[in-house]
C-alpha cells in the first residue's frame, strides 16, 4: 500500500469517526441527517463512512443538519482529535477561536508580524489556562444553587390556610 493511500484510509476512518460521534450524539439517524443535508441516504453513508473527498460544503451541510460547529469538524480532521468536534458541537468553540482570530487580524493587520512567538505562545496558553480553570470550577453551578436556597428560605411564608 502506497502512502499517500494509507494516509487516505486514515484520513477516512478519522471522518467516519468524527462524523459519526456527532450524529449519535445528536440522537439523530443517518437518514434525517441525509434529508437535512439535502443528499441521498447513499450518499450521506459514503460521507459518513469516509469513503468520499472532504469538501467545505458537505461540511457546513452536516454542521448545519446536525446543530454543530463547522470549524470544530475541520479541526478534528486536521488534528486528528475527533471528539474535538464532539465537545464543540454545542459551544461552537472553533467558530468562536476561528471569528476572534479574524478579528485580531483586521484590528493588528501588519503588525501581527511583529508579535515573537514567546508573546504568542504566552498569551494563547494563558487563554486556554483560564478556560480550562474556567471548565474545572464547579462555583458557578454551586453560588446559583445556593443562592437559590437563600432566596427561598428568605421568602416570606404565607400565613394563609389552605
């Protein structure tokens, strides 16, 4: 087996797994999906099992049919992370990365060039350091649960019989 074709069955088992996670995780079949993507049931099979050529648009159909985060689908196949796609469908945490990024860009343009990689490297590791302290800390579920039961305790009770 040449290369280039065991870099293409790779690349197809690694679709077919993101793909597919995303779709059960839905709690969708393959044919609402196919009927959402406007495809074929056949043709959604193939995309699924990775036996057809990635293309933006079959992406962004499944991202839409789906509710998930197109970018995040591009980056698990580009990384070979497939639950990336998996814990991003809901947050739209790549769209999120990839729309900030852009606005970086046009708000630094040409002087982006001039950033060291040190600078870079600290400011996207303190970035993910505080989103992943962010993910870790249960204290903002805690304070509204307890501040819940505050509330209710501090209600005056009705002093009305039934």
């Amino acid at each position: 087996m040449t290369q280039s074709a065991s870099v293409q069955t790779s690349d197809g088992a690694l679709t077919s797994g993101t793909v597919k996670r995303v779709r059960l995780h839905r709690g969708l079949t393959a044919q609402t999906v196919a009927e959402r993507m406007n495809v074929t049931l056949r043709t959604y099979e193939r995309f699924e099992s990775g036996r057809m050529r990635l293309n933006p648009d079959l992406i962004r159909r499944f991202a839409r049919a789906t509710d998930s985060d197109p970018h995040a689908l591009w980056m698990s196949l580009l990384l070979g992370a497939p639950d990336l796609a998996l814990h991003s469908a809901d947050n739209q945490f790549a769209t999120v990365l990839i729309s900030a990024t852009l606005k970086f860009e046009a708000r630094v343009g040409p002087r982006l060039a001039r950033l060291s990689t040190r600078a870079i490297i600290d400011a996207v590791v303190a970035m993910y350091d505080g989103l992943a302290q962010e993910a870790e800390d249960p204290s903002a579920a805690q304070w509204l649960s307890e501040s819940g039961r505050d509330l209710a305790a501090a209600r005056p009770q009705s002093t009305r019989k039934p």
